[in-house]
C-alpha cells in the first residue's frame, strides 16, 4: 500500500495565501507547488526585466549597485554580481531560527515571487521551491534585519541555494553544496536581478509574524478560558457579560469576547439570578470583557498586516510586466507590520495585569471568602503564595518587552538607507511577549482551578457546560494543592498544552479562520 500523499500548498492561485495557510504548510511540512498562473506571471516579469536590460537603461540592482553604491554601473551579464549581493548580505546573528520559522519565511518568499514582479528567473525561482520541498533547512541567525526588507536572514537562505552557507538537511548540519548535492540539486545559473531578488523582501518578518499568530491564538484562547475559570471560582457578577449589556458600550471585540465567556459559564449554579457572591466585583473581573476584547481586535489586526505583506509585491524594483517598466518602490518598507505587532504587544501587556490581579484576587480571603492563598491546610502553610512573585515577575517581564522599539537608528548605507521599520525586532519580542503570557495564562488556570476546588468542597457548585470541561481539562493534567509543594512543573505542563491546543473550542470560537 503506498503511502498518503504529502499535502500540498499551492501558490499564486486566485485566491493569496492566508497566515493561517502559511503555518500549517510550516508546521506539517507540506510540499510547495506553484500555480500555472504564477509561473506566467514569473515568466513574463523576467522576460520583461531582461528586455529592459537589453535597452542599456539604468536598473536598479542589475546595471547598478546598491544603496550607496547604485551610482555605479554594472554589466548586466555579470551573474557574480547577483552572487555577491546574495553572500554579502549573509550577515546575521544571534539566536538561530528553527525549522518551522525557516520553512514560513521560505513560503512567505514563494508567495511574493508567485505575484510576479521580483524579475527572478523561472529556473531560480524553481530552485528556491526545490530547496524548501527537499526538506534543506538553512541556518538562519534571527540578528540582522532593520525592516527595511529582510536583507541578512534571506541572504542566509539564499546562500545555501547558491551552494554556500549551511543547512540542516535530515538531521544533519552540512555545508549548503554538501546538503544541494545530497537532495539531487545544484545551484541556478543567477540571471537578472535573481540575487536580489532572493533578499529584497520582508519575508522573514511575514513568515514568522504569521506563525506569531497563530502561537498567540492558541494563548489568548487560553486567556478567555481562563478568566470564566476565574469567574467560576470568584462566583463573580456575570452582568458584564450579558450581551444587551456588553452591546451598550461595544468596542471592539468586547461583544464577542463576553458572549464566549458568557458560553463556558452558561448551566452553571451561579448563571441565574442571585448567583453572584457579589453585586460589585474588582476590576480585574468587570472589565474582562472589555480588556480581552480589544486585544482581540488587536490580534486581529496584526493578521490583516500579515496577511497584506503575503499576498502583494514587496519588490524594489519592481517589474511590471504589461507595461514593461521597471519601476523603483518603497513596498519593501514594514512600518505598518510593526506599529501592528507594536499595538498587539501594548494589548497584551494590559492583559498581562489584568490576569495577574485576578490571580492576586483569587488569593484573597477578603475577596474570594476561601482560605488564604488556597491552601486547604492550616498551621503556616504556603498554599499558592510563592506563586504570586512569578506572576509579578511575568506581568513585569511582559510590560518590559510591551515598550515600543524606537524609531529613530543608525543612518546606513553612508546615509542612503536613514529610516527603518524595526518590524523583525518588533515580531520578535512580541514573541518572548507570548511565551511569557502562555506561562501567565497556567498560572491562572493552576490558581482558578484550585480555587473552584476548595469551592466545591465547601459549598454546592455546578459548574457551567464550557467551565466543568476546562476544570477537567486542567485536572487531567496537574493535580489539586493539597499539601505545600512546587507547581513549577503544573505550569510547565499547561503552557505546553496551550501551545498544543488545550481550549480548541475557545480557539474555534473566537479564531474561525484558524481552524484546519
């Protein structure tokens, strides 16, 4: 019996690529196909590019350096010229990217080569497919990259096509000519402008913000889970929720966000009137909705910036194929991409300290009218008390990273290239944002369920249709506070299921697009 096919992610099809379609190529390691009407457009953009050089005119990166340099003239015929762009510019640093963020940004590239204005030559642009579906990772260091196209880890993944570089290549690191000769590949004859094209782009910024999506989904689905656990343990008010309430003042995604949680608590004891323990709750419940609910919009958000930088042309120049011009642009800049992800991380840290106070709350004897701490046993005991310094720790971490990367840098290419988006940085600490908030979001799970316990044991509860699934959920996986111990390894054990999914329903709900 032969074995299933590998799926397949065609691009350049009537329809661009989504995020979402770039992280489940990235994650399940599909095959890449380009469609026939990309491969047209490839064609006839390149031919169109080699018409133009034939005119002896002035191209940009093809009869001319670049940056401070593009006063020069070069020979069109010189493929060394493509060659050197490609390897100077393999100057990254710092932390390595994994396999999965290789892959996206390799997509996310394929995907802006299938619009058909980079010029590359159809031969290259096949090369870069072959390399990605032959499963040759290169070695990407993450340090490099101002946003004003993602010249240094794209010339990383460029060197190895060219024979250069280094690559993982089933299990093993080897010299890029090494892993192309091992996969059956040799390196493209560069005609054109195919170097620069290759570099002149921000699709590491596209590629990993779209596999950020969908990582912060899956915590933020969590989050929402974790604060009707909240709810639940508190016996909080649930008129915030109410949708004719929620619908007097609807910011954005603040009707959704309480109609879900309003979902997970429904058929539980205290979902009727005169369930609340309190008619007028903390903050940090009354405004769930609200706070959870602009952050929503800001996720949102950040995926319409990722998924614009997909599907059109980021190429500079750019080759217009039906007029035959080649015209200069600025769509490599990703200014908007970063003031998206720099918004997304302004939210999340307000829903970082919205989570931690209902964490320091739920702790409250005052406030919750359950033991001190949610320890069950007397006689000095802990309970979950040290845990209210890795909260304040998170919360403080989170605001930290929340701080917006300044505008103003280093004036470069001897003062040509004197602004930069900053995107790749800004992707990357909303990323360092979204692990802590993962961790955030266990330790809310760890102390709303031991809350819901001790609950429980002292009163009649039911809980509601949504709320008692996630509570088993959480116990299946880490045990109840009964005598003081570590939880270290509770959280570590839920932040690794968040990332797998734990609240798919939650997830479904609020994230339609990001279901299979």
């Amino acid at each position: 019996m032969l074995p299933p096919a590998a799926p397949i992610l065609e691009l350049g099809g009537e329809r661009p690529v989504t995020p979402h379609q770039v992280v489940a190529a990235a994650r399940g390691d599909h095959a890449i196909r380009l469609h026939p009407d990309a491969l047209a457009r490839i064609a006839a953009a390149h031919t169109a590019l080699l018409r133009a050089v034939a005119t002896g005119a002035p191209i940009y990166g093809v009869t001319t350096g670049l940056g401070a340099v593009a006063d020069t003239s070069l020979g069109p015929d010189d493929a060394d010229v493509q060659r050197r762009i490609v390897l100077t510019r393999a100057v990254g640093v710092g932390p390595v990217a994994g396999d999965v963020q290789v892959r996206a940004m390799m997509i996310a590239r394929l995907a802006g080569f299938a619009v058909g204005t980079s010029g590359a030559s159809p031969s290259t642009v096949r090369g870069y497919q072959a390399v990605l579906n032959a499963g040759i990772r290169p070695v990407v260091p993450l340090l490099g990259s101002l946003g004003e196209g993602d010249l240094a880890p794209l010339a990383h993944i460029g060197s190895v096509l060219l024979g250069e570089g280094t690559a993982r290549l089933a299990g093993q690191l080897l010299p890029g000519g090494e892993a192309l000769a091992q996969a059956g590949l040799s390196v493209p004859r560069l005609q054109g402008r195919d170097g620069l094209a290759m570099v002149s782009s921000s699709a590491a910024c596209s590629g990993l913000g779209a596999l950020l999506i969908a990582d912060i989904e899956r915590v933020f689905s969590a989050l929402a889970a974790a604060a009707a656990l909240s709810f639940e343990a508190q016996r909080a008010n649930l008129s915030p929720l109410r949708p004719e309430v929620a619908a007097l003042h609807p910011v954005p995604g603040q009707v959704a966000i309480a109609a879900e949680m309003l979902r997970l608590l429904q058929g539980g004891s205290f979902d009727q009137s005169g369930g609340a323990r309190r008619l007028h709750d903390p903050l940090s419940f009354r405004c769930a909705p609200a706070v959870l609910g602009s952050a929503l919009a800001a996720i949102q958000a950040a995926d319409r910036a990722v998924a614009t930088e997909l599907a059109w042309s980021d190429d500079n120049p750019a080759v217009l194929a039906t007029s035959g011009e080649i015209v200069g642009t600025a769509s490599f800049d990703t200014t908007h991409l970063a003031l998206a992800f720099e918004a997304l991380g302004l939210a999340l840290s307000r829903v970082a300290v919205l989570t931690g106070a209902r964490i320091m709350q739920l702790m409250s004897a005052e406030t919750t009218g359950l033991p001190r701490f949610l320890t069950p046993r007397h006689g000095g005991r802990s309970g979950l008390a040290p845990l209210q310094k890795t909260v304040a720790a998170l919360v403080a971490a989170i605001a930290r990273d929340a701080q917006p990367v300044p505008a103003c840098v280093l004036a470069v290419a001897d003062g040509i290239e004197d602004y930069a988006g900053m995107a790749m940085a800004v992707v990357c600490k909303t990323a360092s944002i979204v692990e802590a908030l993962g961790l955030l979001a266990a330790c809310e799970l760890v102390t709303a369920a031991q809350a819901i316990d001790l609950r429980m044991a002292g009163e009649y509860v039911r809980l509601g249709i949504g709320t008692a699934v996630h509570h088993a959920a959480v116990r299946a996986l880490v045990a109840g506070i009964d005598e003081d111990r570590s939880v270290a390894g509770d959280l570590e054990t839920l932040a690794t299921a968040i990332r797998d999914g734990l609240f798919q329903d939650v997830l479904d709900r609020l994230f339609p697009a990001a279901a299979p």
